[in-house]
C-alpha cells in the first residue's frame, strides 16, 4: 500500500520539553511539507522540502525544526521555543512538477500540552 | 500578503439539493486550484482539481473556474449527509522564481440536513 504514514496519532508534551513527530512516504515523491491546522483556521505551511538536504521555512517556522537526510522521511521536531504547540499537524507530500501540486496528507497528529 | 478566502459557514442544505461552495483568491497569476474534503479530526481529501477557466465535472462535482474575477466555486449535486464535513480551496501561488506554495482558505463547513 502506497500511502504516507504519522506517528503518533495522539502526542502529549510537557513544558520545555522538545517532541518529535514522524512522517514517512512510500510514493516516492521529492516534495514533502508539514502543515498546522488550529481550530477555524486554514492549514498553515511550518517548513517544506523539494528535495534530499533541503528544506525551506514556510509562514510559520519558529519553533520547530526539520531534517530531510531520506526522500521517505521528513520528521519535525517541536522545540520548547513554541509556545503554543497544541495543534493538528498534518504531513503531505507531493511529485515535484513545475506547475501543479497536488498534495497527499497523512493522517495527522494531534499534539496537546500537559 | 497573498490570500485564499472562504465563507466559514456552516452552509447548510437539505438533502438532494446542489450545495455551492465559493473561493476568492488575491493572486492573479495563480494557474492551479483545488478542493479538498476534510471530515472532523481527519486529514484532508483532494476531490477536484481545476487548471483553465471553465467547468470540470466528476460524478456529482463540479468545480468552477473564472481567472478573470478569481473566483474558484464547488458545486455539489444531490447532496448527501456523508458530504457534510469541511471544504478547503487551495491555490497555488508563486513567490518567486521556481517557488510555488499551496495556500490554503479557512474551509468551508457543510451541512447537509436528512
């Protein structure tokens, strides 16, 4: 089955502490994002990768970090620089084409501060 | 500062009418648009896309498009209780050179009444 994978589903941070979320894509597309969504809000774009090593800030970085060392995987990290972390965070990924992007999400994970 | 905009709703229909959602986006020079379906704490589905001015139908989809206004519609015939959930508008927009963002509106929440 192709298809994008979460994990955790459900996540639990205490104050100060940095969590980190997990996604992997079996498509094999170059693209992957990452994605808040807060209650009556839009999707959010955090940081994006177009490829291996790369990775660029989106509308709202501060506070999280991301690494892009596979094309599978695109893991984010939420560092205690972000002050208000509870949120719905959505993975997707997308084939790398100069004009269209249709984006595949994953399941999402819903992060909640103890 | 480029914008997706979306009626919030919720927008509520009787079953077996045509439920029409609506989308204005501030680029003009935006080329690819879509719809995406999100049920409640789920991830969001790509239901239509759309790249010319025009109507694209899909089974009971149609998605509507008018560069010259930019206006981006969804209309959804014979309306069904299972299509209530939140309608997102994405826009593809260029923010220089070879970067394209997907931005997306706020949703639209559908109701449909049994």
């Amino acid at each position: 089955d192709g298809g994008i994978t979460q994990s955790p589903k459900y996540l639990f941070r205490k104050e100060g502490q940095n969590v980190t979320l997990s996604c992997e894509q079996n498509l094999n597309h170059d693209a992957m994002y990452w994605y808040r969504q807060d209650p009556g809000q839009g999707l959010r774009l955090i940081y994006y990768s177009q490829i291996v090593n790369d990775f660029q800030k989106g509308d709202i970085a501060e506070g999280y970090s991301v690494s892009r060392e596979k094309k599978e995987s695109f893991p984010l990290t939420v560092t205690s620089a972000q002050k208000n972390p509870t949120a719905f965070y959505l993975c997707a990924s997308s084939p790398r084409t100069p004009r269209h992007e249709k984006l595949f999400f994953g399941s999402g994970t819903q992060l909640s501060v103890l | 500062q480029k914008e997706v905009e979306q009626n919030s709703g919720p927008l509520s229909v009787p079953e077996g009418a045509i439920a029409s959602l609506n989308c204005t986006y501030s680029d003009r020079g935006s080329q690819s648009f879509f719809w995406y379906r999100q049920y409640s704490g789920k991830s969001p589905e790509l239901i239509m896309s759309i790249y010319s001015n025009g109507d694209k139908e899909d089974g009971r989809f149609t998605a509507q498009l008018n560069k010259a206004s930019q206006y981006v519609s969804l209309l959804i015939r014979d309306s069904q209780p299972s299509d209530s959930a939140t309608y997102l508008c994405a826009v593809q927009m260029n923010y220089g050179g070879a970067t394209n963002k997907l931005i997306f509106g706020t949703g639209t929440l559908l109701a449909v009444q049994p």
